[in-house]
C-alpha cells in the first residue's frame, strides 16, 4: 500500500498518543476479525495458545492470573474456559486444561490467519525499523513509569 510523505518536522509535531492508539485499535481490529472466523474471542487465543504452549500445567484458576493483565474487555475467563470445553476444544482433567485435538487444529488454523495478517502488517517494514519501533514504545512507557519489560 503506498503512503503518503510528509516532511520530517511534520511528523515530528505528530502525537505520539493518537498515533499509538490508531495503530492499536487497527492491528487488535484485525487480529479479532481474522480469530471471529474461527468464532474465536482473543482471550480465547490466548487461553489456547498458553494451553498448548505448556501441557498439563494451567489450572483455570492460574491460567486466569495469568490472562488477565492482557484484559481491556472485562472478560469472564470461566465463560471462555467453559466456551472451549463445550465445543471440544479443551479437556478438563483432575484441575488440568488440555487442548484436544480438534482444539489444537482449530488453533493452528487461527494461528495461519493471523500469520497472513502479521506478514501484511510488516510489509515493507525491516526488521531493524521494527525493534527500533518497540524500543521507542518502551522508552516512552518506562519514562512515564509503566512496565516496559517484554512478557
């Protein structure tokens, strides 16, 4: 997609706080649309890519402590624990969520999605630009006091 070009001083006059939110609300935006085809939820996707990342470890209790500080909707984490048993996605056994694997295939199928729009999101993008990008954002949360460290 081509962009237009404004002059350095320009964008160096910009808002840091617009463009950051912009950019949020359009990357979340579409990372929710390519995971509703899959009639996913994002904490679905994070409970089932933690899940599957480490077997046989989350309780819901702990998996809930651990999802919810990406939380910006309020979500009820037994809703979507309880979502993902029913469909047959998640087994629950002596405290323990496990992915089945139909849940593992709808995960992956999620996960080639997201990679597209991930791939589409970086083009044009180096991988220098990227990391000089997030460290920027991270200056500018630590300068303000917030936590900058990577989770």
């Amino acid at each position: 997609m081509i962009m237009k070009e404004y002059a350095r001083e320009e964008l160096a006059a910009q808002p840091i706080g617009y463009w950051s939110s912009q950019a949020g609300r359009v990357v979340v935006g579409r990372i929710r649309a390519e995971l509703a085809v899959e009639q996913l939820t994002q904490p679905h996707w994070w409970t089932l890519n933690h899940v599957a990342g480490a077997p046989g470890t989350w309780s819901r209790a702990r998996l809930a402590d651990r999802l919810a500080p990406f939380d910006d909707l309020g979500i009820d984490f037994e809703g979507v624990f309880d979502d993902l048993v029913t469909r047959g996605w998640m087994t629950e056994e002596a405290g323990v969520l496990s992915l089945t694997e139909i849940g593992e295939a709808g995960r992956l199928r999620a996960q080639a999605r997201n990679a597209q729009a991930h791939e589409q999101m970086h083009e044009g993008i180096g991988t220098d630009e990227y990391v000089a990008t997030l460290n920027v954002l991270r200056r500018m949360i630590a300068n303000l006091g917030g936590n900058s460290d990577l989770h």
